[in-house]
C-alpha cells in the first residue's frame, strides 16, 4: 500500500485530485466507483474548480454505484445517486448513460441485484476504486464481518453507521436501515483503489487497517492483499 500523507484536508484533495487527474487523461473511458460521505467533498469540490477553470475531459469516465440506501422514491435527498450527481458527476459532464446507479425504490430488490451485477460483469474489473473508510472499518457499506468473497447484495446497516450517516442530515432524517453496496469482491478486483481519510476520529480505525491483521472484521484490511492501492491520509488521522 503507498501511503500519501497529506498536512490538511484541502492538501489532501489538491493530492487526490492530481491522481485522480492523471489517471482519467491516461485511461479510456475508465469504470469507476465512488464513495458518498463528508470525506471526499473536498476532492469534489477541487475537481469542480478543476472543470471550471478549464480543463476538459474530468468526466470522461463511467459511473458504477458503489453503495445505495433501499427503498427511497426518487425524490429523496438522501439518496447516494443524487448527491453524486449534484458534487461530481453533473459538473464534471459525465454522459447519462455512463452512470450505473441502484434503482433505490426497485420492486424487487433481487431483480435490481441482478441487473446490475449483470452490468458490472460486461464491464469487470472496476479501473479505479475511490473509497472512503467508515468509523467501524466499512469500505462501501460492508460492515463489519462482510465475507471477503462477498458480492453486490442488499445489507443492513449497523446502528453505528445509521447514526453517523444520521448526521448527514443534520438529524433531521432517518437513515434508512437497508443499503445496497457493491461486494468485497469486485472491489478486490479493482486494478486501481484510492482510499481517502482524514479527520482525527479515523485515526483509531486507520491504525487497525494499517498494522492488520487482516480479517473480516475490518473490512478494509482487505486493502492488503491487492495491488495498486495508495492511501490519501490526512495527517492527524495518521498520528
Ligand atoms: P465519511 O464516511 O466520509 O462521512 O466519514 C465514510 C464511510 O462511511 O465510508
């Protein structure tokens, strides 16, 4: 794992944004998956900055959902799908049909696992995985005790990561206690991974993914055993 140290949160967008920069000019059309949370908003927003001065192409890319909360209309503002649209994925100009997000309000949860477990095996691997770590070790929404061979399926979220995912919202909304999120599996795959952190209160679990031992119960010590993954750390998450 390369580690890039970053002294703040907007030193470590700048970082994350150069990678991220270089790897969509070098690729065509790359599949990507991207993390909702506080965390990435700075590489976003950097990003946006990016397009608005001028350079072209950021959003030359395809979309795959990492994560979905289940059963929520359209509509609804918490949907993953919307806030990604809003912070990357309109601003950036990537094409509609470039974007493979979960149906949230899907009829049939099982049918909606297969369609797009059908669109990730035509398009496999994922080129670059960007990922957010979760208080609890989660890396998209698999929890805590997620199988390391596990794949795109329908989880319920712990009451740890209900409530922090709470404050999104300010406490005004719920969470909701069902998600979809892609499997450890076709994020073991991915040829690239990125994965932001910062803040001081990620420092604990940091450590945990850092020192090992690998095991389901942190999740992201999966992070060990694959290729090409680079860690942006803020600097007090990393003390
Ligand atoms: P955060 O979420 O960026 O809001 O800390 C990370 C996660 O839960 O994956």
């Amino acid at each position: 794992m390369n580690i890039v140290k970053a002294p703040n949160a907007g030193a470590l967008a700048q970082l994350a944004a150069d990678f991220f920069q270089a790897f969509i000019q070098a690729e065509n059309n790359p599949l990507l998956t991207l993390p909702t949370g506080l965390t990435p908003l700075p590489l976003y927003r950097e990003l946006r900055t990016r397009c608005e001065a001028g350079y072209q192409g950021l959003g030359r890319f395809t979309y795959l959902a990492l994560d979905e909360y289940q059963g929520l209309p359209p509509s609804d503002n918490r949907r993953f799908a919307r806030w990604l649209k809003q912070e990357i994925l309109d601003p950036l100009g990537v094409p509609t049909q470039n974007r493979i997000i979960f149906k949230s309000d899907a009829a049939d949860p099982e049918a909606e696992i297969k369609r797009f477990t059908e669109y990730y095996t035509g398009k496999a691997p994922i080129d670059l995985a960007v990922l957010g770590l979760g208080l609890n070790g989660h890396v998209g929404f698999n929890e805590p005790g997620s199988a390391f061979d596990s794949t795109t399926r329908l989880v319920d979220l712990t009451p740890e990561t209900q409530e922090t995912n709470a404050t999104y919202w300010g406490y005004r909304q719920r969470t909701p206690t069902k998600a979809y999120t892609l499997g450890l599996s076709e994020l073991r795959q991915a040829k690239n991974t990125m994965v932001l952190i910062s803040g001081k209160e990620k420092s604990g679990i940091l450590r945990r993914v850092l020192d090992g031992p690998v095991s389901e119960d942190v999740p992201a010590t999966y992070l060990h055993d694959i290729d090409n993954v680079t860690i942006f750390a803020e600097a007090e998450a990393l003390s």
